[in-house]
C-alpha cells in the first residue's frame, strides 16, 4: 500500500507564507503526477494545483502567482509554496499521486491550513 505523508500546515496571518510537503512512500515516485487539493469546511474539495512527472504544472485561477508547487523525486517528495496566503486559502489541503489510465490513485491524510489574524 502507497502512503502519502503531508506536512507543512498551521496558522499563519493573511500575507503570509508556508511551505507544504508530501512525502511518498513508494520508490517508483517520479512516475506519478502529483496533485494538491483543498476542501474548506462546507465546500467540495477543489484542485489547487498539479505536476506531472514530465515536470508540467498547472493551477487553479484562484492561486496563480501566489503558490508554487515542485518535486524532488529522488526525496520523493512533492511541495506545495503558498505565498501571500488569504484568509479564503483556509482548508484541509491534500496530497494526491497517480498514474493516468491506471487504478493507480493514491490520497494522504491532509493537512490543516489556517489563514487568520
């Protein structure tokens, strides 16, 4: 069984930043996309931003120049940037990785982020 590990969330004041990461358990994570999503209390669960393994990434209009999201695959580790945070990024925030096509599709546990003052 893959295991995905978040870290990185808290609470942190509107313009600030933290840095989320996820660790992969299974050696073979550089041929997985990676995926960030949130779900605030109330609400679906919502893409934030995507990499695939070629190293494409892609991000939802409401995070564009402000979060940055990257991979390390020899730590298999992907990262989430968020800067200039906003009280409306406030969600639990999870990490996906997967194989296109395949029943290859994996979640962590999530990670809480808290933007308040």
């Amino acid at each position: 069984q893959v295991q995905l590990v978040e870290s990185g969330g808290g609470l942190v004041q509107p313009g600030g930043s933290l840095r989320l990461s996820c660790v992969g358990s299974r050696s073979t994570f550089s041929v997985y996309d990676v995926g960030w999503y949130r779900q605030a209390p109330g609400k679906q669960r919502e893409t934030v931003a995507g990499i695939s393994r070629d190293g494409n990434t892609n991000y939802a209009d409401s995070v564009k120049g402000r979060f940055t999201i990257s991979r390390d695959n020899a730590k298999k580790t992907a990262y989430l940037q968020m800067n200039s945070l906003k009280p409306e990024d406030t969600a639990v925030y999870y990490c996906n990785m997967n194989v296109p096509n395949t029943n290859l599709n994996y979640w962590g546990q999530g990670t809480q982020v808290t933007v308040s003052s």
